[in-house]
C-alpha cells in the first residue's frame, strides 16, 4: 500500500506539471491534485489507487454504456491490431471493420438513414453534420442555406463548429462561437413555477418563428439532442418532435439528431428519438457505440441526402480525419453491439429504468428538497430545490449540486452536476448492465 501511495503521490505531482485536464479547473488542479486516479474498472465499478472501489453513476461520460472491464472488447481490438492497425480510408480506400460497421449501423438506424461518415468522437461528428448539410445545400445551388438552429443550453461538443452549435454561453467565452451563423431556440423547459405541457410546446414555435424571422431560404438545419444531456436533462413533451419534424419539413430545413448520449440503448430504446416516432435526415452518434473502449463516432445521413451528393457533389469532399474509420475503432464497435444486442442490455435498460423511476420517486417522497424528477431510461436526474411546492430554486452561488456530488464521493458514487440556468440539478446515467441490486445502492448513497 504505501508503495502505491507514493506512486500516487509522484503521479499527481506529474499531472499538475503535464496534463492539461480537459473540462476542469486549472488552478484546483493546482490546489489539490486530481482527486481520483483510476486504476481499474468491472461492471459499473471503478477502483482507484488506493484500491477504493466507486460506484460509476455516470458511466464515466455517459458513454461506457456495455459497462467496464469487457475482457471481448480488448480481445477484438488486439486481434484487429494485430491483422490490421490501420490504413486509411481517404481516396476511396477502404477496409472490411469499417464497411461491416457502415451496414451495421444502417440495420441498427431509423428510417432511412443508411449511410455514415466516421469521426473519432461526438464533436467531429456534430462539425462534420454542419459541414456536410451545408455543401449539400452549397452543390444543390442554395449556398445561403448555412444558418443553424439549435437550443439554448443544448451540448453539441467543444470543436469550432460544434462549440458554437452548444447553446451554453460557458463554453463560448472562452474564445468565441461562431455566430452569426448559430441560432439559439429556447429549449422545451421551465425553470421555475408551474406549467403545462402546452407552455413547453411553446418552444417548438419559437423555432417556426426563428425559421420565418430569418427568412428559411438561409437555415440550413435545425440540430437537438432527443434529451438535452449536459443542458439539464431536458426530457421533451410528448408531440415536442413531432412538431419540429413538421416544421423541418415545412420550411425545407434539415434535422440533425444529436443521439451522441441517447444512442446505444441509454434511453431503453436503441435511439433516443424512437420514443416518438420520429425519424432525423441526419444522426450523429459517438459515446455508447463503443462504448468508450474506444474513440469513435459518426455522422448518418438518410438515403435521399446520399442520393443528391452522389448527383451534385463534384470532385473530391474536402473533408475527412486520418481516423475516420479507423479499423481498430469499428472491429471493437462491431463487438459492442453485438454484445449490447446479445445481452439485451437495451431492454434492461429499459427495466432497470423502470427501478430508477421507482428510486428517484422515493427520494422526491423523502427529502424536502428533492424534485422535478425525471428519466428516461438509464438517464434521469432530480433537482435541488429551495421550495418544492412552489418550484423555486436554490441561489445559484451556493452551489448545492456540486456539494451533493461531493458528499456522494464521500460515500464512492461518482454522479455529476448539470444545470439549467443556475437550476440545481443531479444527472445519473449508469451502465445498461446495472442491476436491480445496484440501483438500489445508487439511491441508497
Ligand atoms: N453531443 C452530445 C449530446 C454530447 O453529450 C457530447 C459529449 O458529451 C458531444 C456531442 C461531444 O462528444 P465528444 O466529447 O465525443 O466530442
């Protein structure tokens, strides 16, 4: 032990000195070190250094969906290593991993979207969605089709084109975003007092009103998260998609889903916008489709959008990473769904779900201060608030969310806090291959 001790100690002086963390505070990196460093995971546990074990309530980013430590996961990687690390696919190259894994997706996505571009994660998937419905629009002979419409406080990623489709003002004062061409639709949510599924379906007319002010011969898409993930949980109203599916198709504008957390089972579905009925021109996925064994992702895009690019789109697309398909990336997706599907996990998703439900009502039954729960599937939350009858939040500068992520440290269950506003709100997003019993420890702590 006390050599893994001073291990640990020398490690973190190391990280203070030479890794830039991503997403965390630079001076408390300073102050205290990281707070954990991992050693191990199994199941929807992770062991530290000091052989602590925790309790992953986040599935680390949402994303470790087939849960830790698939010994199948690493034996599919080392295989593919072995026969074949990489060749790229730029001119037209191409390998048997990335094809198995483009027809894969295509049997897996809704309607008719059958085609996929690579990344290696959700916010080269989401930039390279802008990229591509704006050249599809530029080669169809409408190049003023640039503008995107997304929502406020929606999560869409941290490159250039991705940051700027984020909706949270954070994210862009750290540099810029790139508006004006980025549009900010108010999101189907209120943060305080009471309302009506009527007031939140306001919000899909705001995004008509958007289209007609800006005139729909210059929006080129609407892109959403089915749940707004990092912006506060957002669960829509029933028909929310149903209306912004027949705006879409009313003004001509493209839907881009953002399914990067909803995809692979999260919700109890295989994605996110099957729980109603709607069907995107264009899905972009990363996350659980390698369950993070990996990096990986991909942009879909429907039949008809491949059709008119093959018709249009001249010469080479001037757009492609070295890892767009990387083999070793797509064999060890293949895998993940085969297992996901195998072990129907996306149907234990689902039921356990229904346990989540159960768990976050007792504690809105049990704690005054706990409220406006809500899941769908394995990804729910409840928020922190002052006064539940009246639906009144906490200051914001208390900072009670990030007190109760610390306390549940305290007592090893790692989930996160994501705000709306300055709402106080507790995400939690385990493994799909959680069970009955460990549902019941998560509400427990
Ligand atoms: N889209 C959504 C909905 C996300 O939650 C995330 C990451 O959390 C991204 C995109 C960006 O993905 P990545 O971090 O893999 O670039």
């Amino acid at each position: 032990m006390e050599q893994t001790l001073s291990n640990k100690a020398e490690l973190i002086e190391l990280d203070k000195k030479h890794f830039l963390h991503p997403t965390s505070s630079i001076q408390a990196q300073q102050k205290t070190g990281a707070p954990l460093v991992f050693t191990e995971g199994n199941g929807i546990y992770l062991k530290d250094m000091e052989g602590d074990m925790y309790i992953d309530g986040m599935s680390s980013l949402w994303n470790v969906n087939i849960g830790h430590g698939r010994k199948e996961l690493a034996e599919v990687a080392a295989e593919q290593m072995n026969k074949l690390a990489f060749s790229s696919t730029f001119s037209g190259f191409s390998h048997e991993p990335a094809i198995r894994l483009a027809k894969k997706l295509a049997d897996l996505a809704p309607g008719n979207l059958n085609v996929s571009f690579f990344t290696s994660g959700g916010s080269e998937a989401n930039d390279s969605a802008i990229k591509l419905v704006r050249h599809y629009w530029k080669v169809k002979g409408f190049p003023e089709r640039k503008k995107v419409i997304t929502r406020k406080r929606g999560y869409h990623g941290v490159s250039m084109g991705s940051t700027s489709a984020t909706g949270i003002p954070e994210f862009h004062a750290m540099t810029t975003s790139l508006a004006p061409d980025f549009l900010y639709a108010p999101t189907p949510y209120i943060v305080e007092g009471e309302f009506t599924e009527e007031d939140l379906m306001k919000a899909a007319q705001e995004v008509r009103k958007m289209i007609e002010s800006e005139g729909p011969e210059t929006i080129a898409a609407f892109m959403a998260e089915p749940i707004q993930g990092a912006g506060g949980i957002i669960v829509p109203p029933e028909k929310y998609f149903e209306e912004i599916r027949n705006i879409c198709d009313e003004y001509g504008v493209l839907f881009i889903a953002d399914e990067v957390i909803t995809g692979f089972g999260r919700t109890g579905k295989m994605f996110g916008l099957e729980h109603w009925d709607v069907v995107p021109d264009v899905m972009t996925i990363a996350k659980g489709i390698s369950s993070g064994y990996v990096p990986l992702g991909a942009v879909m895009i429907n039949d008809e959008i491949h059709r008119e690019l093959i018709k249009y789109s001249k010469g080479t697309l001037f757009h492609g990473f070295t890892y767009s398909g990387h083999p070793v990336g797509c064999a060890v997706a293949l895998k993940n769904i085969e297992l996901i599907e195998e072990e129907r996990l996306i149907e234990n998703a689902a039921e356990m779900g229904q346990e989540l439900e159960k768990g976050l009502k007792y504690l809105e039954e049990k704690h005054w201060s706990v409220g406006r729960v809500r899941n769908v599937g394995l990804l729910g939350a409840f928020e922190l608030l002052a006064d539940r009858d009246k639906n009144t939040r906490f200051d914001a500068t208390q900072g009670v969310a990030g007190k109760v992520v610390q306390e549940c440290l305290k007592r090893n269950l790692i989930v996160r806090s994501v705000t709306y506003e300055g709402t106080d709100i507790i995400a939690i997003a385990p493994p799909l291959s959680i069970t009955k019993e460990e549902i019941k420890d998560i509400i427990s702590i």
